[in-house]
C-alpha cells in the first residue's frame, strides 16, 4: 500500500513529464480542462492505494488526453521462472477465446477446443457474480483513441478487456461464469486445463523459424502470419494482401516478392487488408507506399518535438542487467551523437527529428500501376492510419470499410520517454514525435473516413462472411464487365 501523499507526487510526477516531453498534449483537450482534471484527480486520493488500484484511477485521466499512444502500462505481477514454467505448460482460461464486444455487451464468436460447449453469438454475462457490462464501462475509461474516434474500442477493449481484468483480479485456475444464447441462460465453469505432450511439443515446433514464417512474419502466439500474399481469381487478375502488423521484419523481402508475381500476373486489381491492424514502423509503410506511387512521394511531415534536448532522454539504461549495462555504456556515445545529429531547429524556431520517411522517396521499379483497394476498420491503427490518410489524400486507392481508429491527421509516436512514476513504480511511456502524414489536415479530430463505408455485423463474423471484401469482389467484376462491353 502507498500512502496518499505519496501517490499525489506521482500524479505531479505524471504531468510535468507529460508537459515536459508530449509535442502535441493539449491537441483534444484545453489545458485548463487537463489542469482541472489532475487536480481533481488528487482531491479523491485521500487513502493508501496498491499500485494497481492506483493505475485504475489515474489512467482514466490520461486516457481524458485522447492520444490513442498514451497509456500507463499495466502493473504486472513478477512471477519466479517456476511460476512461468507451470503457467506455459498451461492453457490459458479465457485466452482460449475469440471475442466481439457491442457496446456494454461481449459475446464469444469463436470456440475452437468447443470449451462447455459454448456457441458462437453467446454473451458472456458474468464472471465470479460480477456483471460483465460492469468491467466494460470500467475498462472502456482506461482506453483512448486518437481524438474523437468511437469505431477503435470495440476492436481493442475485445483484445485487452482480459488483460485489464487479470490486472485487477489476479490469474485464476477457475472461474464461474454465466452465459446468454438464445434467451437461455447457462453457469458453467471454466477451469485452467493442463497442455498434454503432444501440445507442448507442437508450442516448440511453432517457434521455429522456416523461411516461410520469416518472410511472412510468423506470431507463435497467434499461430498466424503477419503479412500473407495470394490471388484471388483463377487467372490472378486479383491480388490480395493481408497485413496484420506493419512489423518491419523482412518486410522488404516480402514486398518485393509479392510485387514481383502482381507483375509477372500482369494483376489488374489490388487489394491490401489492413483491418485490425494496430500499427508499427513507419519504415514498413513507406516501403508499401512507394510500391503505389506512380511518382516521388513524401509520406509524413516534418516530425516535431517539444526541444531539441527531448530524444536524450529516453532511459536509454532501462531494463538493463549489469552485462548490458556496460554494453550500452561503451555505445552511448555514438547514440547520443546519432540523436544529436537527428535533430535540427527549423525556420519556425521548432525542434525537428530527421526521419527518412519526410524526405522524398522513389516509386519502385515494380510500383502497381493498376486499381487499388484497401479495407480498413476501427482497428487501423497508428501507422494504418497514416499510410490510410495518405493514400486517400493522394486519390491513389478507393478505402472500404470503417473509419480507422486512429487519426486522420495523424499522431504522437515515433520513439518514447520511459518513465517510471517514482512511488507506485508503474511505467510510462510518452511518445516523443509528432508525426502527420503529408496532406493538407481535415482537423476532423476523427479517424480516416472510408470512401466506402460498409460495417460488419457479429453474424457476418459468425459466419465468416467478409461483407467488406465481398464489395470489393463485387465491384472489380462490374468493372470487368464493363470492360467486355466496351
């Protein structure tokens, strides 16, 4: 337990980093308003609070901020590597699950070991008597999209709503849950189920590295690829492109690869599916984008920063074991003189951090020159939605599908300040870089708006029917008929 006088300083900790490092904080809220919101946040610490506890008051402020990067990270327990033996030869209780999440409801839509089984399409009412819609109202205030955004939390509160759960309960071996399907209601219990021989050793053979996962990016987490290439018509007039994380690994193998039998095919047609897809290196982004560009491109705006001090203080000696400590002290001085060299003072008198990708930026030798489509959803995220304002500002696709979750005019991200608050001990990170694709800003305050707009229901999900593909196909064939006619 910390004492209040204690957590009140790591609230005032909180914010002069906040100020001290954030290139864009008052974007979506005055601060006047922010001001009050932490000063009130401290009038309702008036007893101990674990560090946990603490977390579930204080990040629902910083979510007020609306930078879908800016979070507290989770206080976790530290397990013994007996612990994490034990837990690792187990199956997870509630991980075993796909979810969909409306509102204050959460259903299970898919039971691949048919655990009790439960059906696609039933509401998961209760855990342990505890109301379900009771942690989603609570958890939803933990989580902040870019700006005015609605369509990021159903995707992402259904990813982390355990996450926030097991946080503030614990890992549990059972729980007692109530169930709705079909207006019957049902009490089962889950219990924590031990990984056989076989399963185990299917774990090992998953981690293993073949030229194929590398190129397309395996997850043994997931068992799925990040990025997967393939035709989607008999004579490949169609190409189609899944891209779950803009990973950066092989990606520039990957890219090259499949643009190559998009030639090869002479594809008249393109689609790239970056639904729920959260994000990740700017670089992966530019590599896709000068496969698109029919001319010299300039993917984002200069990136600004608070000061020309602020990429000096990362923690660049966090997390470090005493080996890597004098590691990272012997190479110090050539990442501080790289960090130095990176930033420049522009004739605004604001401070700038060289990237490569607000630079210009050579089409291909490869760049598709045919139709585009790129499916988005609430779940395009950070670098999806920057690729995805760009591509539209520049007429060069037509958008299918949801708004993105992130913002249109761009975000805060680029690297981080690593804070620890000094007496709860709980992290966080603030990105540093404000980063903007290069277009002329809507300040909609909201995600990319698709050209198409097309929602999924949980059914279609159900029944595995892509709606939003299903347009696409739809549309190319009335293209292609068109060009029979003609």
């Amino acid at each position: 337990m910390i004492s209040p006088e204690k957590l009140r300083e790591d609230v005032d900790f909180a914010y002069r980093k906040l100020q001290e490092m954030h290139p864009n904080l008052n974007w979506y809220i005055s601060k006047q308003e922010l001001d009050f919101k932490f000063d009130s946040l401290k009038t309702t610490i008036n007893k101990p609070l674990t560090s946990t506890q603490f977390y579930f008051k204080l990040q629902p402020v910083i979510a007020k901020i609306r930078e879908g990067h800016l979070s507290l990270k989770i206080p976790a327990k530290r397990f013994s590597k007996k612990e994490i033996k034990a837990l690792k030869n187990k199956k997870g209780l509630f991980g075993r699950f796909e979810y969909h999440v409306e509102d204050d409801h959460l259903y299970f839509i898919e039971n691949k070991d048919s655990i009790q089984n439960i059906k696609p399409g039933t509401e998961l009412l209760s855990i342990n008597g505890v109301p379900v819609s009771d942690y989603l109202k609570k958890y939803r205030q933990l989580i902040s999209s870019d700006g005015y955004n609605t369509t990021f939390y159903p995707y992402y509160l259904k990813d982390v709503f355990f996450n926030f759960f097991v946080a503030e309960k614990g890992i549990m071996d059972s729980a007692k849950i109530e169930t709705l399907y079909n207006d019957e209601r049902q009490i089962l219990t889950l219990k924590r189920e031990s990984k056989n021989k076989t399963e185990i050793e299917k774990d090992k053979a998953e981690k293993k590295r073949t030229p194929e996962k590398k190129l397309n990016d395996y997850v043994a987490a997931t068992s799925s690829y990040n990025r997967n290439f393939k035709f989607l018509d008999k004579d490949s007039t169609i190409a189609y492109m899944k891209i779950k994380s803009f990973s950066r690994t092989f990606s520039n193998k990957f890219y090259k690869e499949s643009f190559e039998k998009i030639k090869n095919a002479e594809s008249s047609y393109l689609i790239i599916d970056i639904r729920e897809n959260y994000g990740g290196s700017l670089y992966e982004i530019n590599q896709l984008y000068s496969y698109l560009a029919p001319e010299p491109f300039v993917l984002i705006k200069p990136s600004k920063l608070v000061s020309r001090l602020t990429p000096l203080k990362t923690n660049y000696f966090r997390k470090s074991n005493p080996l890597e400590y004098t590691y990272k002290s012997l190479a110090y001085p050539g990442y501080f003189l790289y960090q130095a060299l990176n930033v420049y003072k522009g004739k605004d008198g604001i401070a700038y951090y060289k990237m490569k990708e607000n630079k210009a930026t050579k089409p291909k030798e490869n760049a598709f020159k045919g139709k585009v489509y790129v499916l988005i959803n609430g779940g395009s995220f950070s670098a999806s939605s920057i690729i995805s304002s760009k591509l539209k500002f520049d007429k060069r696709v037509t958008l299918v599908g949801e708004e993105t979750g992130g913002a249109n005019d761009g975000t805060v991200a680029g690297f981080y300040s690593y804070q620890k608050l000094p007496n709860s001990q709980i992290d966080l990170p603030i990105g540093v870089l404000l980063v903007q694709p290069n277009i002329t800003f809507g300040n909609t305050q909201k995600g990319v708006v698709p050209d198409v707009e097309i929602d999924e229901s949980m059914q279609d999900i159900i029944d595995k029917k892509d709606v939003q593909l299903d347009w696409v196909k739809s549309d190319i064939q009335k293209l292609k008929d068109n060009k029979t006619q003609n």
